[in-house]
C-alpha cells in the first residue's frame, strides 16, 4: 500500500495548540463519525500525542498509520486510515 502521506486526507482535524489528553480525545471523536476506508489528517505539535498516544489507538484499533514531523513548522502531521 502506497504511504498514507501521499495519499489525499478525506478529513482534516487542527488540534495545534492543545495538550494531552485533547488530541486524542478529538481525534478519537472525529475517526468514530467517519465511514470505513476514509483518510483523516491530524495536525498535532503535542510530542506525546503525536508520537505515544495516537500511534498507539490506532494500532490498537487497527488503523493505518504514517507521520510525518514538519521540523519548519514544530508541529507533526498524522495520517489515520480508517478501517
């Protein structure tokens, strides 16, 4: 399967700026409205988020996963392929 990164998100969660538990929060609520086999991008510049508890429920979940950390712009972008 190509890289989630390039692939187009059907959805795009901004949780810059919030502290855990938010991110994961949200982002739990946002994946539970979407449809089976939709891509949500999460833009994050929580390091525990992005790189513990994300990755973490969505493999527990058994989601895709890829991240990419935007060093210029401090934060990290999360692609969570739903299935």
């Amino acid at each position: 399967m190509a890289e989630l990164r390039t692939q187009e998100p059907t959805e795009v969660l901004d949780v810059l700026g919030r502290v855990c538990p938010y991110p994961l929060v949200l982002t739990k609520k946002k994946l539970q409205k979407m449809d089976n086999g939709t891509l949500l991008k999460v833009l994050c510049d929580a390091p525990a988020s992005a790189e513990d508890s994300i990755p973490k429920y969505a493999q527990k979940e058994g989601f895709g996963f890829d991240s990419v950390k935007v060093e210029d712009k401090g934060h990290w972008e999360l692609y969570i392929k739903k299935s």
